[in-house]
C-alpha cells in the first residue's frame, strides 16, 4: 500500500497484515491488523515515527522510495511489531539517528542489536525541530511496555500514540470510519494488554488531556480524527466502577457443569443482574477479556479432572489473575466424581485480584435440588453484593 497524507507534510506509512490471527502466540485476531509507520516532513529534517514488523519490511521500504533523507527514527516502543524494521531503514539511511526513551535505548540494543552511537534519548517533555515543524516527546509508561511514549505534533495537533489508543484491525480505511467496530476492537486491545496497567494509565490519561488534540494517529488500526469519542471510552474503561455484570467463563465435560451454569444465567437474570456466559472450549479469549473490563463478579464454571480444576478453567482463571479487572467479587461452581482440590487450587491462582471470595457451590454428579437452590442463592448473594456496593 502506498503512503497516504493525513495532514500537511504529514504521511501515514505502513502495512495492513490481512493473515495475520494471532499476536504474540496468545492473542486472538479476529480481524488481522495494521503496523503504522508515519513520516513528518519539517523545513529542515524529516522523522520517520515507528516502523512495521520485520515480516512486512519491504511495504515500508517501498513507501519510503522517493524519500531523499530520513533524519530521525522515533521508536516509541521496542516491541518487534513496531521497531522491527529499524534496521532495515537504518541500511537505508544510516545517517538517521534512532529517538527513544532512556528506558528504549538498552531494550533495543538487546532486541534488534542496533549500536549504541545510533541512538538519541529524550526526556519527557523534551522537543525535537524539523524546523518549521516540533515534536514533544510524551513519555507514556506501561502502555504498555515500562519504555512506551508518544509524540505530540504541536503545529498540526496529532498525537502519536502508539499502543495508546489502537486497535487490532485490519482495513483499506485510513480514518475510523465504523465507530462501533472500532470501538470492540479498541476494547479487546485495551482489554488484553493495558488493563493490568490501569492505574499508571489514568495517569498517562490526565497527561494527554492537557493537549489540544485534533488526531489521534496509533501504532495499530485506523486513525481518529474526531478522537473525543475514544478517549471518553478510555476514561470510562480505567476509571468507572464495574457494571453490574457477572462474567462466567465455563467448560463441561459430561452436562454437570453445563446444568450449573444455565442455571445460575437463569437466576441471575432473575434478579436483575447481567450475565455473560463464555464457553472456555470454543470462546476466543479476547471475548472474555472484554467481559473482565466490566463485571463487577467473575464466576467460573468447572468439572473436576484427576482431583483439580479443569485445565481449560485454569488457564481462564490465570487469565483473569493476569489481566487485574476492576472485579470485586469472585466464586466458583463446578461438579465432582468422587472428590478434589478445585476450590483451593483456583483460589490459590488469583493473589492479584482484590476481590470478596463467595461460597462456591460444587456438586457431587448431576445437580440436585438442593445444588439447584444453593445456585439461586448464590445469584441472589451476587445481586446483593452488587446494590450493597453500589453497582448499578
């Protein structure tokens, strides 16, 4: 794809990965994605910000043919998927120097093994002029690596978010154009990679409010250009309490669980509480991780194999552990043959969520009555832990 102007002297590089399903060997691509490279041309020097992934060097490189000079290389995070290609355009310009955090520099000498005298490392706040064109360094911590910043265009008031604000999409479209769509994709983004980091993210938030922005331009997805909408969204994802919303992620062997489950959906609803059921055999895990940006309870749904949680269980357990949601209650629900662990092996998984633990309901074989009706208590527990804490 050639490069497209987004402003004056002022170009969106890169390449759209249509294939691609699956980031980091982890992460759902329901809908592949993009590497944004942008280059900004000022009256004296010319900055290329970011890269693409190593696999798609030669789209950017072909962008780049025609470009007399490239000055500086602003890498705003050392992931591969952004800085990959650096040296590959340092062959070409081996004049350029390499711009980053002082936290980058060490990062990418060990990542991409760049030398050392080709870097150049800016404080927060710090300016760089292409002459009639300056940018500000930002510095954006754990957005989501501890090296991350962004770069603010004063003259034309874009921002150069990289992970901050993206979305894993791939699309002919420069500009969002289907906010709703956006609005998912940007969610499972922040969903999967930033909420552990929420709190050191507001901060980053109060930041980047003190600008006057007109663009947001992301390492990943299309770019803003009413950018309002999606910062507003991430307020809300960081700062709101939890929905009163119950996320149950679940996997049945024989029915037992299955039953449990229904069940439990059916009681909840009942008393006025929304739930979200995902079956953990055949759920992308992003979906999951959406749910956790919301609920305000986590129930997870296990059978018992060889005296433990089932592994699939286990790992969405993890999963959650790992992500930190705003969550603040958490049981469990599950059948057995003839006895186990589960209870104590998943509570034992999650140290990192804050979170009021309530009595789990197991049962031994297919659901009696009286598992049925421990499940319609447990929904209403639910219901009034909610309205106690003010979840609305």
């Amino acid at each position: 794809m050639y490069k497209r102007q987004i402003g004056k002297k002022v170009y969106w590089l890169g390449a759209v990965d249509w294939d691609r399903r699956l980031f980091d060997a982890l992460i759902p691509l329901p809908d592949g994605t993009s590497y944004n490279a942008y280059l900004v041309e000022g009256s004296d020097k010319t900055a290329l910000l970011d890269t693409v992934d190593p696999s798609m060097a030669d789209t950017l490189l072909a962008q780049l043919e025609g470009v007399s000079r490239i000055d500086f290389i602003i890498s705003h995070h050392a992931e591969q998927d952004h800085s990959g290609a650096i040296p590959y355009v340092l062959e070409k310009f081996p004049e350029a120097k390499v711009v980053v955090s002082p936290k980058a520099k060490g990062m990418l000498m060990d990542l991409l093994k760049i030398r050392e005298d080709a870097f150049v490392t800016m404080e927060d706040g710090e300016r760089l002029s292409l002459g009639d064109k300056s940018l500000k360094c930002i510095h954006t911590p754990w957005v989501h690596w501890p090296e991350t910043m962004s770069t603010y265009l004063e003259e034309d008031r874009i921002l150069f978010s990289c992970d901050f604000y993206g979305s894993h999409i791939a699309t002919s479209e420069l500009f969002v154009a289907d906010q709703a769509r956006v609005y998912e994709a940007a969610k499972r983004y922040f969903a999967e990679i930033m909420m552990p980091f929420r709190r050191v993210i507001a901060k980053n938030i109060e930041k980047i409010g003190t600008y006057d922005i007109d663009m947001i331009a992301p390492s990943h997805g299309p770019i803003y250009d009413r950018p309002a909408w999606i910062m507003e969204a991430y307020q809300h994802w960081v700062n709101a309490r939890p929905d009163n919303l119950v996320a149950l992620p679940y996997v049945s062997m024989h029915g037992s669980t299955g039953q449990m489950v229904d069940r439990l959906a059916s009681a909840l609803t009942r008393q006025g509480v929304q739930v979200e059921l995902f079956n953990i055999a055949v759920t992308d895990i992003g979906k999951i991780a959406i749910s956790l940006v919301d609920a305000a309870t986590i129930v997870v749904g296990t059978p018992t194999v060889l005296a433990g949680p089932h592994p699939m269980a286990a790992y969405a357990t993890f999963l959650a552990n790992a992500l930190r949601p705003k969550a603040e209650f958490l049981s469990i629900i599950g059948s057995y043959g003839w006895g186990g662990k589960t209870v104590d092996t998943l509570s034992g998984m999650i140290p990192n969520l804050k979170v009021e633990v309530l009595d789990p309901v197991l049962c031994k074989g297919l659901p009696s009555e009286d598992n049925l009706k421990a499940l319609d208590d447990l929904a209403a527990a639910i219901a009034d832990r909610h309205r106690e804490a003010g979840i609305k």
